[in-house]
C-alpha cells in the first residue's frame, strides 16, 4: 500500500489577487533546494486516521498555527516517490514570522554517530500562483490549479 499524507493549502486574497502559503522542508537534505521543494504543510496517516483531521494536526505541528473553517477538498495526486497526497483548502491568513514547528532528529553528518535536531519547516512564504507553481513539489502543483478553478467559479 503506498504512503498516504494529508495536507492543507492556505490562500488568501491580497489586494485582490490570490496568494498561497507553503513551508519549506527543514534538515540538511533541503537546505539549499528551492525550486520544486516547497509543499502544502501535510503529515502521513494510517488507515486507522482520518486523512482531513490529519491535515489539520500537520498543519498545527507545521506551522504552530490551528485553523478552522470550511474546508474544500482539493482531491488526491501522486507524487514521484509513489506517496498520495490528499489536500483540503482553507482561506485564512499566516504570519510565516510567527513560524513554530516539531523537531526531529537524525545522525547527521551521515555515518558520524552524531544525532542533530532540525526543524521539520525552516521557512514558510506566501507566493503568487506563478511563484507557487515554481516552488511546489511538481505533483501538488496540481492543488494550486484546481483551487484557483473552484475560486474562478
């Protein structure tokens, strides 16, 4: 059975335009990739989880920040690896300064013995839809466009 996340993607609307929040992974593997590394704020779940409560916890442990509200669901992708992402939207509003998130750890540098603690989300941004196509992981690019098809009606 192939790993399932789920995840929310936050818009907001700026002075008329839509804007949308992703974080960037955290830890020593990510730390000089931009383009095509940044995600939805999301976690796995089992089959014991439900995929919408877990997008919310993930988001929580994410970004330090809960939300609430009426969720849209944006359906599913698969991304490269093989995992399915299942993403809700949710219009509200983020100070990425205000960023907290969980810790984890892992022997870094490889084969040193050594365990460091990273972050699991170094950085979040708002960007524009042409910005966010760039920075997304190519597969959740797919959120972005269906999103901005249910706003346009």
């Amino acid at each position: 059975m192939a790993r399932r996340s789920g995840g929310i993607l936050l818009y907001r609307r700026n002075a008329g335009a839509v804007e949308f929040l992703l974080v960037h992974p955290g830890g020593p593997f990510w730390a000089k990739k931009d383009l095509g590394a940044w995600s939805i704020p999301k976690g796995e779940y089992s089959d014991a989880e439900d995929a919408l409560a877990t997008a919310q916890r993930e988001f929580a442990e994410e970004t330090g920040s809960e939300l609430q509200g009426e969720f849209l669901p944006l359906g599913d992708v698969k991304q490269k690896g093989g995992k399915l992402v299942s993403a809700w939207a949710l219009e509200g509003d983020f100070d990425p300064a205000r960023l907290t998130c969980n810790q984890f750890e892992m022997e870094w540098p490889p084969r040193s013995g050594r365990k460091q603690s990273f972050p699991e989300v170094d950085r979040a941004q708002w960007f524009s839809p042409a910005e966010a196509r760039q920075k997304i992981v190519p597969a959740q690019g797919e959120f972005i466009t269906r999103l901005l098809a249910i706003l346009r009606g």
